[in-house]
C-alpha cells in the first residue's frame, strides 16, 4: 500500500461568517492509499476552533509513512483496529478511515452502501449554511434560494431575530456556535415557537457546565455538535440534548460513525450527519450515512469554488449518492 497526501487551499464561494470568526478559505488535507492500481481518497480540513495544523499532521505521516504502508489489505474494521494503535487525531484518522474505506471497495468492486448494508428509498435533504448577517439579509437569502432546508448561523442572541426567523414559515435550523447563555436557552425553552426550528445546534459552548442547562424534555431539538465527540459521550448528553450532530472528523471517521450512530438509535437520539467546509472527498464520505440519519448538513462542497473531486453530489439539498465502488470518488 502506498500513502500519498498534499495540502490544498479551498476557496470559499463567499466569507463564510459564524460565531468564531470570518473565513474566505480552507486549508484541505488530502491523503490517498494507493494499491493495486486503485487509489482510496480522504480529507481533514484545518479548523482553527478545533487547533488543528495540518503541518503537523504532515510530520506525524512523515514519521509514519512506512508503518502505515506496510499494512496488508484487510477488512476496514480491522484497519482501523490499527490506527487506533497510532493514536492519531480525530481528524487524521478520519482521512485515513475513509481513505481506506474508498480504496477496499475499490479493490472488492462494491460500493461502501453494498458492503454495509445500507439501503434507502428516500433520503433527508441537506441544509444549507447561512452565515451570520442582519436578519433581513438572512431571510433575503434564503427567499432568493433554491434550497428548501437552511442553517442559520448566529453569533449572540437576539429575541428579535428570533422572531422573526421562527414565523418565516422556512425551514430553519439554529446554530449559535456557542454564542448563546444559559439564560438565552431558558428563554428559548419557554418560548412556544421554538418547536418551529427544525433543531438548535451547540447553544452554548462546550462542557456539561453549560449544557446541564439545557432539558431535552422540552419544545426545544436542542442539538450537540462539540459536545458530541465520540459514542462515550451519549449517555450523559441524553438528559438535555435530543439530537446529535455526527461529523466523521470529530469521531474518527466511518468505522466509529457507524457504531455511534447503532448506540444513538438505542439511546432515541435523532442523528445528523454533518461537515466541515470541505471539498467532494469529505463530502462523499459524510453522505454514505446518511440513509441512516435524520438529517443531513453537507453543503460544504457547495461552498467552495474550486471542488477538485468528483463522487456523491448535493444539488439544492437532494442527495445524490454514488454506488459506485467504494465512496465513488474521483479527482479531477
């Protein structure tokens, strides 16, 4: 097996504005495991919010390429059995997860749906972002676009906008990115319209101190995104989160994706399947998950202006899913 990787620069289609901060591009991570002349794809993009430098991650696959290419082909299971050895990132092991989960359906000519099982007849349509704006460009936005599901981002709390965001009659999502208080959140929980917003995504930011203020019995789909890292993390969610927002970087790719999504469906969470701003590559792999999910956040793809991949497609919301072998993904 043979690693390769280089970093890439994402230009974003428009400033890309949330509670953390104004961005015009993303800094991409590409690595593919090449064998038998077929060549598996996977991505981790540079989040500052998350302290990840992808030249670092650069020195750890210098340090580790030849232990990493040693590996025979198994079953993906049993690959990431392996890299659980490595103790990598989140992020690192998810691109090479998801590469290698490319690359084995390749090789065995089946797609990651055929070998997993995975059957659908109707998939949940993807939201797409709206950065953080006045209310009014916000809802201008959204009447002049051809999706129908739409994240709202903001970055602190308006009654207000609130309002008037819970009475468009769209279907809207919240996410504060950590922006709001407990008190806000009170106020949301008593707040009859908020049973409006498809889901409220991380109210508060991260750590039980603040969402222990949060009740999950109540009109609010509160949604955890950085409170949700990993499987481990369920149970103790469960009294004040409904839902929970999976993104194969934070867990570690679609091996852990797939047992985390079986533990929340035990638990009666409702799942989302999300993504950072990433290209096709990320894209492709966040979208296999979702005919096991309620909804879908994967616009990241349709952010960026120069997508250098090819795979499953997200065309105003509808999900178009490549069976092809493995992701389906193909640069260029």
């Amino acid at each position: 097996m043979i690693l390769h990787r280089q970093i890439v620069q994402l230009q974003l289609k428009e400033t890309f504005a949330i509670a953390y901060g104004n961005y015009t591009f993303r800094e991409a991570l590409i690595v593919s495991l090449q064998s038998h002349g077929e060549k598996g794809y996977g991505e981790c993009t540079a989040i500052d919010y998350y302290d990840i430098n992808l030249n670092d991650f650069q020195v750890i696959l210098n340090r580790l390429q030849s232990v990493i290419e040693k590996q025979s082909i198994v079953h993906p299971t049993e690959f990431y059995a392996f890299l659980l050895t490595l103790e990598l990132p989140s992020f690192l092991r998810s691109a090479l997860d998801c590469a290698y989960w490319d690359l084995f359906g390749k090789l065995e000519k089946q797609s990651f749906l055929t070998q997993n099982k995975i059957h659908f007849n109707q998939l949940p349509e993807s939201s797409i972002t709206i950065s953080v704006d006045s209310v009014e460009q916000q809802l201008q936005k959204m009447a002049q676009s051809d999706w129908r599901y739409f994240k709202v981002k903001c970055n602190h709390f308006s009654e207000s906008d609130i309002l008037k965001l819970s009475e468009s009659n769209l279907n809207i999502a919240l996410d504060s990115n950590g922006s709001f208080t407990a008190q806000d959140c009170l106020w949301l929980e008593n707040y009859p319209e908020v049973a409006n917003f498809t889901y409220l995504e991380q109210p508060m930011k991260k750590g039980a101190e603040q969402y222990s203020n949060l009740h999950s019995d109540t009109l609010a789909n509160w949604m955890a995104d950085k409170d949700c890292q990993s499987s481990a993390d369920l149970e103790k969610l469960l009294p004040h989160y409904k839902s929970i927002n999976i993104k194969l970087v934070k867990c570690g790719g679609l091996t852990p994706a797939l047992a985390m999504i079986a533990e929340a469906r035990k638990l009666g969470f409702k799942i989302m399947i999300g993504c950072m701003t990433e290209s096709t590559i990320g894209i492709s792999a966040g979208a296999v998950l979702v005919p096991l999910c309620d909804y879908a956040d994967l616009d990241g793809a349709n952010l960026i202006a120069n997508d250098l991949a090819q795979g499953s497609h997200i065309v105003n919301g509808n999900i178009q899913l490549s069976e092809k072998p493995g992701l389906g993904i193909k640069l260029g």
